[in-house]
C-alpha cells in the first residue's frame, strides 16, 4: 500500500506565537527560522515594515506581525524571532514572539475562520485548527506578504 494516501490526507505546518495569537504556516513555506536579528529601519516604509536584515550577504524585508495583526508591542527586551518564508519575489521575513513545533493535522479538521476573529485579522486566514486546548490560526503567507507592502 502506498503512504501517498496517508501524507495527502494530513498537512505539516510551522507554529508560532506572536501576542495571544497561536498561529501556523505551512511548513512549505518555511525557509528558515532565525533567533533575533538586527534590524536596519527603513524611512517612509509602511509601518508592519519593521525594516530588513541581512541573511547572509541577501537583504530580506522583516515585516512585524504585531503591527500587522494590531496587536500591542511586546514588552520591552523581549526576544523575537524571525520566521523567513518563501515567496514569488524571494524571501521575506516574519517576526515573531516564540517558535513552537512542527505540527502534523488532520486536513479533515480544517475549518474556514470562525465569524467572531477580527475581520482584518480573518482577512489574512486560511483557516483553523481547533486544538485540545487552544484554537491554530493558519495564516496564509501570501496575503501576509502582500498587506505587508512586498
């Protein structure tokens, strides 16, 4: 038997967290995932545009999920991380508050995002996973990177 039925059947995505948000990309997506870096700010850029940073010789856009969710800044001092993701035009940069694991789901339980999230935020959804414990927003990198200015 093959386990092309098993792996069609089942999606692997990246976690992380950024506020109160539990969120999700596919792991396809995914480049890289980096501790904090330096951050060169970019004047008259939009403001989810927390400037660009240098990944190894390639400068790449950081765009701050904070700002893109609107949600408050982290508290002061606080380690961010970067979740480099890929996209049509090269890669592009996602700060986030903490890197969690590689969660493999059921497609069957994917659901469209429930009427009650924010609009703005339900705007840049895939879906969500309702988890034993705590609701997984799968965010769709594209329209992410597009609200984001790339």
């Amino acid at each position: 038997m093959s386990g092309a039925a098993t792996v069609s059947s089942r999606t692997q995505n990246a976690t992380f967290r950024v506020g109160d948000h539990y969120l999700g990309i596919s792991v396809s997506d995914v480049q890289e995932v980096l501790r904090e870096q330096t951050i060169t700010k970019v004047p008259l850029a939009p403001a989810v545009v927390a400037g660009l940073i240098n990944l190894r010789g390639q400068i790449v856009p950081e765009l701050d999920l904070h700002r893109l969710l609107e949600l408050p800044p982290p508290e002061p001092g606080a380690g961010t991380f970067s979740v480099v993701v890929r996209t049509e035009h090269g890669p592009v940069s996602l700060m986030v508050d903490e890197i969690d694991d590689v969660m493999e789901l059921e497609i069957s339980k994917f659901e469209p995002p429930p009427q009650n999230v924010d609009a703005h935020v339900r705007a840049l959804l895939q879906g969500v996973y309702q988890l034993q414990d705590r609701l997984l927003l799968i965010a769709d990198v594209h329209k992410i990177v597009d609200v984001g200015g790339e």
